[in-house]
C-alpha cells in the first residue's frame, strides 16, 4: 500500500508518529513513536497548566466585576428620586445587583467545572505518570529479556544448522566413499564371475575334444 501523507511534514507531531518511528532526513537515526506521545503528554502537563491559570484569571474577573457591581448597585447617590424616575432608579440599581448575582454565580461555576478539574486531571496525571513509568520501565526489561533470549535461540540454531551441515557432508563423505567401495567389490565380482566363466567354457571345450 502507498505511505500515508504526513498531516505536519515539517514537525515531529504525535499525529504522524503514533504507532511508527521518526527517522531523520538521513535515514539513519531514529525516534520511536512512543518517545513522541511521551513528549506529547509532558507538553499537555504545562498545557493544562497554562489553561488552568488562564481559567483562574478569568474567574478573578469575573468576581471582581461581581464586586464592583454589586458595590455600585448599593450606591446612594440619586436614592431621594420619587416617582417613576426614582422606581426606575431603583430598577436599574437592582438589575446592576441581579447582574453582579450572575457572574458571581458564574465565576464560581468556572471554578468547580473548569479550573478544579484541569487541577485534579493535572495531579492524577502525575500519579499516572509514575504508574505508567514503572510498568514501562518492566516492560522493556522483559522486552530485553526476551531479546537477549532469542538472540541465545538463534545463535544456538546457527550452531546446530552448522553441525548439521558438517555432519551431513561427512555422511555425503562416508556415503561416497562406501558406495565407491561397494562398486569396486561388484567389480571384482564381476570380474572373477567372467573368468570363472571363461574357465568354465575353457574345460568344457576341453573335455569335448577329450571326447
């Protein structure tokens, strides 16, 4: 199948490398894809940081403006007003108390839905961070293990395969050298079969001009 089109030729990101490695333009060394999500992750630990302050200044103004508006609703200037204008005042002083009600509310909605939970997820990560690293860590040990174990194997086998062969062309040898004799003797056979064949012949032509 053709290669996959990298999303971001120019970057090392974790979106092209999740299951296969990064060479360099050299072709010779080489980063794992793993190392790359590894990175990935650390950033996203300063990611959720940096998010997390930014949620904490935004809460900061939202209460502070809760503040200010509530403070300016309980202001006392025009508070004499009578009349419709002054229910109209009091209208406006209470919507300013209303408001400041809201983003009060709303600051503290972003404090226990956004900000604490960047911070747990934060804290946890550390703590699976850890985790992860020692099961990692185990992992490759035996990864090792067992490549120092196949490595033995198929040293072991080259040696066998060369036994083998040594073993079998000294019985190619024998298996020659035996047949070789074995011919010799059916050639003397043969031989002393002839010339019995002959002495037989012999005497009986022999006996027939005895005869």
């Amino acid at each position: 199948m053709p290669e996959q089109q990298l999303l971001k030729p120019g970057e090392w990101s974790y979106c092209d490398y999740f299951w296969a490695d990064k060479k360099d333009p050299q072709g010779n060394n080489t980063v794992s894809g793993f190392e790359i999500l590894l990175q990935k992750q650390i950033k996203g630990k300063q990611m959720q940081k940096e998010m997390a302050e930014f949620v904490r200044e935004r809460i900061k103004i939202e209460e502070e403006y809760a503040k200010n508006l509530s403070k300016l609703s309980q202001n006392s200037l025009a508070a004499q007003e009578e009349g419709t204008l002054g229910e109209a005042w009091a209208q406006l002083k209470k919507s300013l108390a209303d408001e400041a009600e809201v983003h009060l509310k709303f600051s503290s909605k972003l404090q226990c839905e956004v900000e604490k939970p960047l911070l747990n997820f934060r804290e946890n990560f550390k703590k699976d961070m850890k985790k992860y690293d020692h099961h990692i860590a185990d992992l490759r040990k035996q990864l090792a293990s067992r490549y120092a174990a196949v490595e033995k194997a198929r040293k072991a086998l080259t040696e066998r395969q060369k036994d083998l062969e040594m073993k079998t062309q000294q019985l190619e040898i024998k298996l020659s050298n035996k047949t070789e004799e074995e011919i010799k003797k059916a050639r003397r056979k043969s031989t002393q079969a002839g010339e019995s064949r002959e002495d037989c012949w012999g005497e009986r032509r022999r006996i027939f001009l005895v005869r």
